[in-house]
C-alpha cells in the first residue's frame, strides 16, 4: 500500500528533507512517538526547602513593616532622631563586624576591600545625606500629603516586586531606588531636618546593607539563616501592631501566605505539571562556538 492507501508498492517513509518522497509535508510514521520525552530534567521541589527559601521574601516584606514602624514613631515624635541615628550606627557596626567574619575566608583567596575604603564610602554618603537633608526636607512641600503618601505605597510594593530575591547581593537597581525614593517622600513630611538625616540613614541600613548582610548570612551559616529570617518576621508584625492592630494582622496573612501557603501550592500543583519534548523541538547548537567569538 502507498501512503494514500492507494495499491501500490510500499515506500518507506525517511525523514529527511532533500529528497522528494510521495508523502505530505506534514506525514509522520508510527515511530514518531517514539521520541517523546516527558518532564525532562524537572526539579523536584521539598515543602520546607521552599518554605526556608520563601523565608527572604517573609522578611523583606518584615524589613519595609519595620521602615514604616520607625516612621510613625517619628512622625508622632516618639522616637527622636538622635536614638535612631545612634541605633542604627550600633546596628551598622555590628553587621559589619559580622559580614568581615563570615567572608574573610573566602576574600583570603582574593583582593579583599580594605576597611579604610569602607570608611570613605560611609562618610562621603554621611556628608552628602547631612548636607541636603535640609534640601530634601522640603523637596515636596508643593505635594499634598496624599499624593506622598501614595507614591510612597507605590514605590515600596515596587521595592518588593523588583527585589532579586535569588541574588541580592546587592539589591538590584531598580528596587533599591524605588525604596530609597519612597523613603525620601516619607522624610520629607518629618519635623526636621535632623529627622531626615536620620530616616535616610535607617533607609540604607534597611535596603541596602541588611540584604547583603543576609545573603552572606544565607551562603556561610545557613542553619541560622532561617533563625534570623523568623526574628525578622516577628519584629515586623509587634512593631506594626505597636501602632495599628490591623496593619499586624494583615502582615501575618501576607507572611503566612508567602512562606506556608504559595510553597504548598507549588509543591501541590508541581506533580500536575507535563512538560513534553521530543523530535519537534527546535534544534539545540550543543556544539562549543566559543572559538569563532576570538
């Protein structure tokens, strides 16, 4: 039988491009199936791996509850600038006396960044921030408090959703400038000039710095890296219920449903995935072209 059933010899159908056989474009013989592959190279996911690597994104949304926490505070005047500049520069010492012991063994193998150099970029942003605080204290007087207010909502949820949670170290461009822009819309509506000073230097303490430290955490002592990220949680929510009952309980459904529900529902959903692969995948260079680049 021929390939349109018609009587005849049988032509045996080859898979090749250059040469005319009476067969459609489309034809496929039985072997054809031959070749799938299903869920190749899939990576099976374990609950609590994902819920301890779920644990940075619970902590980051805990870090910007802590800003907010702090800024309230300010902004009630019950915590002067003078105690949260001296804080944060006990909690800077500390963290960086901590970052130098868990990565002094693996800067032994290279050029390690001295600490006079760490030094000059402290003061030289200290002196900079000290400088235009009284310049960014009014940089939005023209804005009403409404409009600051949401573009401060909206620069910090853009903060968490740009965030790279796999590599923050260190933090990516754009979430770092969207938290630091929110955080000078919220310094700006402070008493004084002091009080900015002060709430910028919180802020690149909070966005910038705590997540390399963390990261450094996560990669040298990852048996308390899960520790830090609870207490961090836990900070976050009696510090927003410190000033709002039900801004508490809803950072505790946003960090229960971050770190318990969304891994569960991807360890659930994972054993419904059907990946297929076989002969009508595009084609795949697996050859080295790195010479033809010289």
């Amino acid at each position: 039988m021929g390939p349109d059933g018609a009587p005849g010899p049988a032509v045996p159908w080859r898979k090749v491009l250059w040469e005319r056989q009476p067969f459609p474009d489309n034809y496929v013989d039985q072997r054809f199936l031959e070749e799938l592959r299903r869920n190749e190279g899939i990576r099976q996911y374990r609950y609590w791996a994902v819920v301890k690597e779920a644990g940075f994104v619970g902590q980051q949304l805990s870090c910007v509850a802590i800003f907010i926490t702090l800024w309230l505070y300010m902004e009630q005047s019950l915590l002067p600038p003078e105690t949260l500049l001296w804080s944060s520069l006990i909690c800077a010492l500390l963290g960086y006396g901590l970052h130098q012991a868990l990565t002094s063994r693996v800067e032994s193998c290279g050029e390690p960044r001295t600490h006079l150099a760490d030094l000059q970029s402290a003061a030289i942003f200290l002196s900079f921030t000290f400088g235009f605080s009284p310049v960014l204290k009014t940089l939005t007087e023209s804005v009403s408090t409404d409009t600051v207010y949401a573009m401060s909502a909206l620069m910090l949820l853009a903060h968490l959703v740009s965030f790279p949670y796999a590599q923050p170290s260190p933090p990516g461009s754009l979430s770092l400038n969207a938290a630091l822009f929110a955080s000078v819309c919220l310094a700006s509506r402070l008493p004084g000039a002091l009080h900015t000073f002060a709430m910028l230097s919180c802020a690149l303490l909070v966005f910038a710095l705590w997540p390399c430290l963390l990261q450094t955490l996560r990669e040298n002592a990852p048996v308390h890296f899960t520790g830090v990220c609870m207490g961090v949680c836990i900070g976050g929510i009696v510090g927003l219920g410190s000033q709002t009952l039900g801004g508490a309980v809803l950072l505790t459904l946003a960090l229960a449903s971050v770190t318990l529900l969304c891994p569960f529902l991807l360890v659930r959903l994972q054993r419904h995935k059907d990946n297929i692969h076989g002969p009508w995948d595009e084609a795949e260079i697996r050859e080295d072209l790195s010479r033809f680049l010289h």
